[in-house]
C-alpha cells in the first residue's frame, strides 16, 4: 500500500491493441504484367547474361533486384525511368 501512495506501483498493462507494429523480415511480393514481346526480349537477354556470367541460369527475380538497386543509387537511371514514365 506503501508503494501505491508513493506512486512507485509497477507499470501498468499495455492496452490491448496498442502495440508497436512488428518491423516486416518477410520479403514483400509484387508481381508484374508484361507484354508478350517485352517478356521474350528479357528472357532473351535473361539467357544471355546467365551465359556472360557463367551460370547455368539467373532468376528473373535476382534481375528485377539487382534493377531496383542500380534504380535507387544512380540519379542518371532514376532520370531515364522518369522521363520514360513521362512518355507513357
């Protein structure tokens, strides 16, 4: 009782739902709708850059990550896919 009138009570409960939301480890899926055309021309070129690396094969999911790296560290390629939006 001693505590409680000196206001050093242990903390109290947390509000249910009030929890700091969990940082995400999951990577996130997005998927992509390409033109026919355009899907063979990156699978052309998906076989021609496993060969110049020596690979057996490279995913097209390690070329679209390897594309949004070189996208947000080079301002030259963030202009070029800007102004490519900008034509469409």
């Amino acid at each position: 009782m001693a505590q409680r009138q000196a206001g050093t009570s242990a903390k109290a409960p947390a509000k249910p739902g009030h929890r700091k939301p969990a940082t995400r480890t999951k990577p996130v899926r997005c998927t992509v709708d390409l033109p026919p055309v355009l899907f063979r021309q990156l699978s052309d070129w998906q076989s021609q850059a496993a060969e110049q690396l020596g690979e057996s094969r490279i995913t097209k999911q390690q070329i679209l990550v390897a594309l949004v790296h070189e996208l947000l560290g080079d301002t030259d390629l963030e202009e070029a896919v800007l102004d490519r939006l900008n034509a469409e």
